[in-house]
C-alpha cells in the first residue's frame, strides 16, 4: 500500500460517521493528503456516496463550489456504483464541471482504495494518480458544449448554486419542524435543486432529521387550469355515468405515505383551490365531500394522525360509494406538503393570500451575490473573452439592483452557452457571422425574455437605464423590447 494510500485510510478511520452532515469532517483528511500531493488543501475535496445517483449532488454542493477542487475523492458505499459514476463523470469535470480530476474510491477488506481516477485531459490527475499505483487511470471525453439538453433551466445542472450554510439549515429545519414548507424566491435561484438536495439528505439518513424512514415524494406542478378536484379531490363523472368521489394529489398522496411538493406552486390559484385544507392545515379535522351523491353516501374526511404513518380507513368504500363509516384520510406526523413559490411571478400571477401564507413556513432563498455569480462564470465561461464575462456579470448586478427585477442566476448562465454556439457555428451561409453584442442580447431574450414582458412600463425603463449604453446599444434595446410582446 502506498503512503498516499495508508494516509488516506488512516485519516478516514478518525471521521467516524461518513453520512454525517458536516462542513468540516473531511478537512484532516485533505490537510494530510496535502503535502504527498503536491496541493493546498482546499483543492483536495472528499464526499462519501452512498448511491450512485447521489454522486453529482456530493460533488456540487457549496463546499466543492468554492474549492473548485483539483482533485475529488468520492468513497463510494457500493462497490457496483463503479461503472455508474465514471458514465456520469464527464459533466462533472473541467471544463464544462467544476472538478479537476476525480478519484472513485471503494472499500475492500475494511481498506479504501482508489480504485480509477478521472480528468478530461492530462494534467494534475495524472501527477495524483501516481501516488496511488493499484489506480486506473483514464483521460475521459468531456461533456460536449452545445448538449442538446442544456438550457436556460437545466444549464444548473452542471453548474450548481451556490447557497449559504444558513439558508440550506432552514430549509433543513422547516422540514423536520413543520408540515408545510414553501421555499420563496426569484425565478433561477436554484429553489427545486436545494429542495431536491435536502429532501435526497433526508432519506440517506431520515434518523439525523427526526424520521423513523427515508420518505417517498411526489413532484407535481400546479398549473393555471387547476380546481381544487385536482389539488385534493372532488366529484367526478366515472365511466357509467355517475358522480363518484376522486381523490386528488394531497389524498393520493396520504393514501400511498407519499410526501407532497408542489413545484411552482403559485401557477395556480392557490387562495380558491385549497378549499378544506386552510382548515386542516391549522390542525383541524375537515370533511371534504361524499364518495356520491345518495344521501347514505359515507362522507370523506381529511384528519391527522398521533403516529408517523399515513394511512385511510375505509377506502374500499369509495369505490363501492357506500358505508356506514367515514373514509378517512389520516397524515401521519411526518407527512409533509412541500412547495417552491417563485416570488416574481407572485407580483403577476397568483399571490398566496395572508390565511393560506400562515399555513405555510416559508424559507426565503434569495439570488447569489454579484461576486459569487463571477466566479461561477468565469469558471463556466472560460473560453470566452473577459469583456464578454464581464458584460453578463454586469446585465446580472443590473438586475440584482431592484426587487422588481430580481431574477436567480440561472437565466444568466445559458448566456454563455449561446454566445459560445453562435461564434462557433455557422448555420446560414449568406448571412455574416454575428457580434458578440449581439448574440448576448439575443439570448438575454430567449433566457429572461418572459420575465421582462412582465414588467411595467416604468420597471422596464428602470432597467433599461441601467443597462444602455454601456451594455446594450439603444437600438439593440429598442429591438429587444419590440420582441417582448410576441413571448406572451
């Protein structure tokens, strides 16, 4: 074994619990792998995997955000995870991800041992590989630039948010406290992602949240067109005819011990869909209908339960629509609803009203700061030029200026994508290759587009005064306005 190597045990026998949460845990570890490598510690980054699903997540939280590692050590729980891991690799690594190299570890005899190491093209993964002889190594393919699957929304999941260590603890507490949970911020700052983090925390070790079992979630959106038959329940037409009783997302949800997230939540009319459950969400009992219309028809109760587990009593006669009984949907006390609630479109769609926002705890999640947004483009965006990084750094401050215009940094960084693209290729002939100006206009609108047709008149002109001329001309200005109205 070699000394990096029985280093490398030694220091992970003193952590004890590897699935604990903790900032600091793997800090020794990187401080006495430091000098045998060659790096500072705080390009030295360790995350234990307990699934193979969970290896992005580990490896873009803040912790491996800020350090941008030059290498990562991921102790993989299961040794089958291997192929898993190295097939999700190339998104991971520089220079599309944040990781340097990547070191895929396993155990074997109570030993860890590295068992491939990965990086995209040679450099100090190669260096690092040699301190670790029984390792294969392997310069991979990079995730290709212009994916097919990138796009404004899905371009975080290479490049991860940065959240701070206080709001990622709210969250974490709101949901081990309180049954109802809203997660509120702009649009692009990463709201799903964290609650997807937390939630996939929750269920490797539901002990450490004061859960008794790892919880099984249903992921719904709301949309404009929603009643509150589709929320909780309601009369329906079945296919003989009659009017029949149906349970909806929230009874549907009970009935399988399912926890609840309403993604998006305010795309529907929150204030006149949720019926019943104001009532209940305060702690009360509630009875929501009848299985039919007969008159001896049992009726269909919403309750909470003194135990953990959901359960209903007296389902089969739903269906039958007939009973002496109640039907009872009971929650147990560790079923939750759950919800990210996008505060802009809140001023323009639909707004939670003051009796249904006190159902709810509600964790802000607001936009990462100017300096954290740079530093994540410059990594990203490296291949462009600084005054164009610098260009979308600024549109980014620009909006940040005013809550009207608030928006996460997500929308942002697609632009890059764009203009990397647009230089890159040359799709009509005829046509000149087009300026960097313009490309980044054109792809503010095809990213914050929507948003900004959402704004009145004087927070467009706000805006506007922020940004032209030393970002936008004012005639790409005036073209980008004149195209608002056509996004609807």
């Amino acid at each position: 074994m070699s000394v990096a190597l029985e280093t490398l045990n030694r220091e992970l026998a003193k952590v004890g619990d590897y699935s604990a949460p903790s900032a600091t845990k793997w800090n020794r570890v990187s401080e006495a792998l430091s000098p045998l490598l060659s790096l500072p510690p705080e390009k030295i980054y360790l995350a234990y995997v307990s699934k193979a699903a969970n290896l992005s997540v580990r490896l873009t939280q803040p912790g491996a955000m800020k350090r941008r590692p030059d290498v990562a050590f991921a102790l993989l729980e299961e040794v089958g995870d291997l192929q898993a891991c190295i097939d999700q690799a190339p998104r991971l690594l520089a220079p599309r991800g944040i990781i340097g190299s990547l070191a895929l570890c396993t155990q074997s005899s109570g030993a860890w041992e590295v068992r491939v190491l990965l990086e995209t093209r040679r450099g100090i993964g190669s260096r690092v590989a040699a301190f670790f002889p029984g390792a294969q190594y392997q310069i991979i393919q990079p995730a290709p630039i212009a994916a097919a699957s990138r796009s404004p929304a899905g371009s975080l999941a290479v490049v991860p948010l940065l959240v701070d260590a206080r709001t990622k603890r709210m969250v974490r507490l709101a949901i081990a406290s309180s049954p109802a949970v809203l997660l509120v911020g702009p649009p692009g700052t990463g709201k799903t992602k964290l609650l997807r983090e937390v939630i996939s925390e929750i269920a490797e070790n539901p002990g450490r949240f004061g859960f008794t079992a790892s919880p099984q979630v249903r992921w719904v959106t709301p949309e404009e067109s929603w009643t509150t038959r589709e929320l909780i329940g309601g009369e329906t037409v079945d296919d003989q005819g009659r009017l029949r009783f149906r349970p909806g997302h929230v009874l549907n949800a009970i009935r399988d011990n399912h926890w609840l997230v309403l993604d998006e939540a305010n795309r529907a009319d929150m204030d006149k869909i949720f019926g019943g459950l104001l009532t209940w969400l305060s702690g009360q009992d509630v009875e929501l209908g009848k299985a039919a219309t007969a008159l001896d028809a049992p009726a269909i109760t919403l309750e909470w339960a003194e135990r953990e587990e959901c359960r209903v009593d007296g389902l089969e006669q739903l269906e039958a629509a007939t009973g002496k009984d109640a039907i009872r949907f009971i929650a147990g006390t560790s079923w939750r609803l759950l919800g990210t609630y996008n505060a802009l479109d809140a001023q323009r769609v639909f707004r939670f009203g003051q009796a249904l926002g006190r159902r709810f705890v509600r964790v802000p999640i607001p936009p990462m700061g100017v300096t954290d947004f740079r530093q994540i483009l410059d990594s990203e965006a490296a291949d462009l030029t600084e005054q164009v990084r610098a260009k979308i750094a600024r549109l980014y401050e620009a909006h940040l200026a005013s809550p009207a215009t608030l928006l996460g940094p997500a929308l942002f960084l697609w632009i890059p994508e764009y203009v990397r693209v647009g230089l890159e290729l040359k799709i009509e002939e005829r046509e000149p290759q087009p300026d960097t100006d313009r490309l980044l206009i054109e792809a503010y609108l095809a990213s914050a587009g929507t948003w900004l047709s959402r704004l009145d008149d004087a927070e467009l002109e706000e805006l506007r005064a922020r940004v032209t001329p030393d970002l936008f001309s004012v005639s790409d200005w005036h073209w980008l306005t004149s195209m608002l109205p056509h996004l609807g």
